[in-house]
C-alpha cells in the first residue's frame, strides 16, 4: 500500500531529523576530542554524553519513519 502525502511527508522529517543528529552528535565528537586534549576532561565526557544520546534519539527516529513506512505506526493508532 502506498503511503498517503502526509505520511510521506513524516516520514522524510523523521528521517531528516535523524540525519540532523547523526551529524550533530559527530561534530561535539570531534569537539570532545579537542576538549580532551585541551585538558578539559569534564567538559568533553560531558559533550560525549549528549552526542551519545543524540546517537541513541537518532535511532528511534529511523525506527519510527521504518515503521511509517510499513504502516504499523498508523494501524495501530486506529
């Protein structure tokens, strides 16, 4: 079954959204790393922790455009 406009729509913004943090969270790695050798050890586990938790947002939001896509999202809100 094809996906009607609006669930096409959720679906690339989820899959942005995603990509959008993917990216975000590989730049405050690399900050992190130049934090580290800069000598602040505190601030660059504390930016490693957030990147981590974009990792970890970033993966629901590729599960849930998945199941957009597959259409149990919008069966089972029925």
């Amino acid at each position: 079954m094809a996906l009607t406009r609006p669930n096409q729509q959720l679906r690339r913004d989820l899959k942005e959204a995603a990509a959008t943090l993917k990216w975000a969270g590989v730049d405050m790695f690399g900050l992190a790393k130049r934090m580290l050798a800069a000598g602040d050890e505190q601030g660059a586990n504390d930016l490693m922790k957030i990147a981590l938790s974009f990792q970890d947002v970033e993966d629901k939001l590729t599960v849930y455009a998945d199941e957009v896509k597959s259409g149990s999202i919008i069966r089972a809100g029925k």
